[in-house]
C-alpha cells in the first residue's frame, strides 16, 4: 500500500463528490484532521474505516488501497458505420441559447439514453437534428448525409416519434401502416404483417386506432416508425402516459429492434430508471450543453445507479467521458 497515492486518490474522489473533509469525517465518525492526515499520506484509515470510504464514494477498498480505479472501460470497436454525428450544434431563438456547442457520434447498434431536467434543451436537439428547427451553428450528418445539404436521404434512415404523434383515428391499425407504406413507396406487404409482429399487436390491428389503449397506440406509433427501415429510431419520452406493463413491453421491443435488426436507437425520457433498464450510455444535458457522456457498465460497477449520477451531474459542469459511442 502506498499511503501518499492512497491519500491523493481520497482527496480526488472527496472533490469529485463535492465533499468537504469535516462532510467526510462526519459520516465516518472521525475529525477532519484525520481525513486532512490520509490525503496528505501521513496516516492511512483502518480497514473499518476503509470499507466506509469505499461505501461513501462507490469504489472497492481495494482501489482505495491501490490509489487508483480499476475500473476498465469496455472497449468498443470504432469501425461500426457512424449513424449519427453532431457536430458543434448551436441553436438560438432570438437572442435565447438554446442548444451550446453540442457534439457526439452515435455508431451502428448503440442504444443512447439522453436525460436532463426540463429546458435542458433535449427536444430542441431532437428536432434540430430531424430538420424540424433549422440549425444556426454546426452540422448534423445521419448515415453519412448532411442533414443541411440532403435533409430527404438523411431522414430516409430515421424513424422519429416526437411528442404525441398524429395517426389517423378512424381507419385502422393496418391502413394507418399502409398510408405510411405508399408515402414511401414500400412495395413490401409482408414488411407491415413483419412490423405488426413486432410490436405485438396482431390481434387488433384491424380495428380502429380510436379504439386502442394509449399502450396500444404507442406499440403502433413505433411500427410507423420503422416502416422505412431506418438505420436509427429516435424517441422523444416514449413511455409519457404508459402504466408499468405498457413501459416492460415497449422496453422488450425496443431490445428487439436493436437486437435483430441492428437498429441504433437514441431515447430522450425522464423515466431515469428506464433509461437503466435499456441503454448502453447516457447523454446528460444541462442549459444546452452536454455535461457527461458515460457508459451504463461503469454506473453498475461503481453500485450506483443513474438517478445520483443524474443528480451529482444536474448540479455541476461534468467531464465529458466517451464510452461505447464518441464525443467529439
């Protein structure tokens, strides 16, 4: 055990958790000159004590010992196509900044959660990626295509649910895909019966859309989704309104997608705990900017969970850390 490395390792982690040594030394039950005496090396906790300070800062005792995490991140192979880059996105209304500096790269089979308290500027992003809002600084390429200069082949490898998105109420499930289909010029008829297993609802496909739970409406909101076989699903608080059965099926199909049809997904909800549930990695958005970018693995290594890296986040500037997609 190296007492000075162990002691600089404290003093990191103590700042990285907003702790001062008197916050520290009272949960531990000791003074604050003893905390001030193990980060300047001079004396060391004992093993007691050890394991509490591995409690209060979500590392192993062993890593306090070694003055150093372990902790590896998984390292993910850069040659998966790209299907998303953002780069350096600005937007303003007015003299209002919405969106600062924003910039990431989303690669084939990602599944990116993007989280932040309201006006974080999450839907503006959203929109200002699907060409909805136009862009004031930067650029936003899907599949390798300039959203400025060919928007029609960019969105052509997007499926997007924004909001609460209109469907025709009174005609059916299957007439609604149908419409969707003809728009563009999907001459595929066994894809829609495909969508329809999918997203389960063969047996009321039939009737009309008016008739259907909002869980329902939602499971078929998705198949219109992916009528043209994007490449990347974006989804804007997809489980807004579904009770908890309504939330697993939607989260069971969304792996499914991702899983078999290899589709990247990038979902935008308040739900931190979903969020968990599905994704591989978090955006944390704040006054329009990215405060970090991590990885869900190390969430779970450290016995965390999202809600207090969320928090931790909200309330300061992060590092920005790229795990299993990049920032550029």
């Amino acid at each position: 055990m190296n007492q000075e490395k162990m002691g600089k390792f404290i003093a990191q982690l103590r700042e990285e958790f907003g702790l001062t040594q008197k916050e520290v030394g009272n949960q531990l039950g000791v003074t604050d000159n003893s905390v001030s005496k193990w980060e300047r090396g001079i004396n060391a906790p004992d093993i007691s004590t050890l394991t509490d300070l591995a409690a209060i800062f979500h590392v192993t005792v062993q890593e306090l010992l070694n003055g150093e995490r372990s902790f590896q991140k998984k390292i993910v192979s850069k040659n998966r196509p790209k299907v998303l880059e953002v780069s350096h996105l600005s937007k303003s209304f007015g003299k209002r900044k919405i969106l600062d500096d924003v910039s990431f790269t989303i690669y084939e089979g990602d599944i990116i959660g993007l989280i932040g308290p309201n006006g974080a500027g999450k839907t503006t992003l959203i929109k200002t990626i699907l060409g909805l809002y136009k862009i004031n600084v930067g650029n936003v390429s899907i599949c390798g295509y300039d959203t400025k200069k060919a928007l029609e082949d960019a969105l052509s490898k997007c499926g997007s649910i924004i909001e609460n998105p209109d469907m025709y109420q009174n005609i059916s499930g299957r007439k609604n895909l149908q419409v969707t289909a003809l728009i563009n010029n999907i001459q595929d008829k066994d894809y829609i019966n495909r969508m329809v297993s999918f997203v389960k609802l063969e047996d009321r496909i039939d009737d009309k859309v008016k008739k259907y739970s909002l869980g329902m409406k939602q499971r078929l909101w998705l198949a219109n989704a992916l009528m043209k076989k994007p490449r990347l699903l974006i989804l804007d608080e997809p489980t807004n309104g579904l009770d908890p059965q309504g939330m697993k099926e939607l989260r069971e199909i969304l792996k499914k997608i991702n899983r078999e049809e290899n589709i990247s997904i990038l979902i935008s909800s308040h739900i931190l705990a979903e969020v968990e549930n599905i994704c591989d990695s978090i955006i944390i958005m704040d006054e329009g900017k990215i405060k970090s970018i991590f990885g869900i693995e190390e969430v779970k290594y450290k016995n965390m969970h999202l809600e207090d890296v969320y928090l931790r986040q909200v309330e300061k500037c992060g590092i920005h850390e790229d795990y299993s997609f990049d920032k550029k």
